[in-house]
C-alpha cells in the first residue's frame, strides 16, 4: 500500500518547479491532489502535465482574498484534507541600494503573509493525524548578497512554523519547513532574473555549496513526502536540503 494512497494534498506553487515535482510524486503515490499557481503559461502546462490526475487553481498566493477563495474551493472538493505543502515563493535579486517599496511588499506578499494566512485559512480542513510542510530557504540563516529582502521574508516564516506547530498540536495536525539551498529548477526561485543574472546566481551556488554541487528538485520532494507521510513524531522542524549550506560544514580547498 503506497503512503498516500487515498491522500487529499493542497500545493500551492505546484504549477512549476519543486511544487510541481511533488505533486507528480503524490500522484504516483495514489494522492488526490489540488494545485494552484498564478502565471498562465505555467498553470497550462502544468493541465498538460498532471492531465486529470490534479485540480488546478489560479490563486495567487500573496492576496489574502484569494486565499478565503481557495479554502472553499478545497473544503467544497475535498472536505477534509490530509496534507498542505505551502511552497509558492518569490525570490528577487537586489542589494540594499536597489530594493524598492514594490519589490520587498511583492516578496513578503508571497512569501510571508500569504504562507501565514494560508495556514489559518487551510489549517481548520485538516484532519487528525495530517500536516503541514512549508518551503523556506536557506536564505533564512545565509548572509549571501543580494537576498536581504527575501531572507528575512523566509526566516520570518522559520520563525512561524514553531508558533503554528505548537498552535496546532492539539488538533493532531504537524507543521514543518524543508529548506532548500541551491536547487536546480527552471526558475532557480528568481523568475524576474535574466539568463545572465541566473547563470551567475547558479556559479555562486556551486562555491558557496560545501558540496560542490545543486541539489535537484527530486532530492527535495523525498525532503517532503518524508515530513508529510513519515515524520510522524516530528513538528515545528527545519529540514536542510543544502548540500551542508545551512549547517556550518567547512570545505577546506
Ligand atoms: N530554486 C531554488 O534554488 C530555491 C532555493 C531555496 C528556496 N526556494 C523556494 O522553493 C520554492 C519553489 O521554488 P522553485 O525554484 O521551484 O520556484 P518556481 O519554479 O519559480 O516555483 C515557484 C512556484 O510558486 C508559484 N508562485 C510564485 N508566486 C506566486 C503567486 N503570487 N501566487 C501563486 N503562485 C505563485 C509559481 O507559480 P507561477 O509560475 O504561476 O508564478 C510556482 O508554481 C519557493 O518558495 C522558493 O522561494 C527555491
């Protein structure tokens, strides 16, 4: 018997990148799956992709009205569900001198806010024994150039899991974060950056890496089907998937 067979799973960001990943695990794995993503070109491919295995929802993920809507639209075709992976994120490369108003409400809309009232719209749909995974970054811990704004966006979300892990202990539900370092996905997470800016950014994370090396998008997704379907004594933990990034792992030359 495959861990979610029968399974009801929420994804937002599930139309590209590591959401999309996951959710085909899922499906594989007998999940019934619901995913929502903004951007049209995406949300058609990924229709092509998952066929009539997934619900695909536009929902933009930093609009907190969005959010009542897509709780019932879940509650309306699921009723109870089992897991919820809040994955959406937004990264926008720029230093101090560079961010404006637009772009750090942009970062903090989808990366923060939205991961915070997401778990208070989805969080009363999950049953007993369910849970909740939420994708931060390593950004949260790493002084790397240029992500100041979505750092903080993302730890500030580190710094939820804990609250909403202990908040919704008694309803028997888990919430944890993985926490990707430099993984290889079409967008890198910084959709707005040029080829040039993303070719640097992906140099950079094969010499900050203690390995050497990008994680792939599936090293990630076995990240979080163990936190959905097997961690089943864990909550409120961060679960690194950086080659070592995160962890103080020195790499003498
Ligand atoms: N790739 C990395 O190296 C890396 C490292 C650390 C953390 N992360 C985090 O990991 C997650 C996935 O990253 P990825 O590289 O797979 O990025 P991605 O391919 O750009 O995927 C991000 C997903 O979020 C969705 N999204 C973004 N803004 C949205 C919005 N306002 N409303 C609804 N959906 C929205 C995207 O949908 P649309 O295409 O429709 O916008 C897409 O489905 C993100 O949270 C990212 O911050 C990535």
């Amino acid at each position: 018997m495959s861990r979610f067979a029968g399974k009801k799973v929420v994804i937002t960001g599930g139309t590209h990148g590591m959401g999309l990943d996951f959710a085909k695990a899922l499906i594989a794995e007998g999940a019934e799956v619901l995913v929502t993503g903004r951007n049209e070109k995406n949300i058609e491919a990924a229709r092509d992709e998952l066929k009539e295995n997934a619900h695909i929802v536009r929902s933009d993920a930093g609009s907190v009205s969005d959010i009542e809507a897509l709780a019932k639209i879940v509650a309306e075709k699921f009723g109870k569900i089992d897991h919820v992976f809040l994955n959406a994120g937004l990264a926008i490369l720029e230093t101090i001198d560079k961010f404006t108003e637009d772009t750090f409400d942009r970062q903090y809309a989808v990366n923060t806010k939205g991961v915070f009232f997401a778990v208070k719209h989805l969080a009363p749909l999950i049953q007993s024994g369910g849970s909740i995974t939420i994708t931060t970054s390593v950004a949260n811990t790493a002084g790397a150039p240029g992500m100041g704004v979505y750092g903080g966006a993302k730890a500030a979300v580190r710094a939820f899991v804990r609250v909403a892990a202990s908040e919704l202990v008694a309803q028997g539900v888990r919430v944890n974060a993985v926490s990707p370092g430099f993984i290889h996905t079409p967008s890198m997470g910084i959709p707005e950056a040029t080829p040039e800016e993303r070719a640097q950014f992906q140099a950079l994370g094969d010499i900050l890496t203690p390995m050497k090396r990008h994680g792939s998008m599936e090293e990630v997704t076995k990240a979080a089907l163990f936190l959905a379907a097997d961690a089943t004594f864990t909550s409120g933990l961060e679960f690194t998937v950086d080659g070592g990034g995160s962890q103080g792992v020195l790499t003498p030359q």
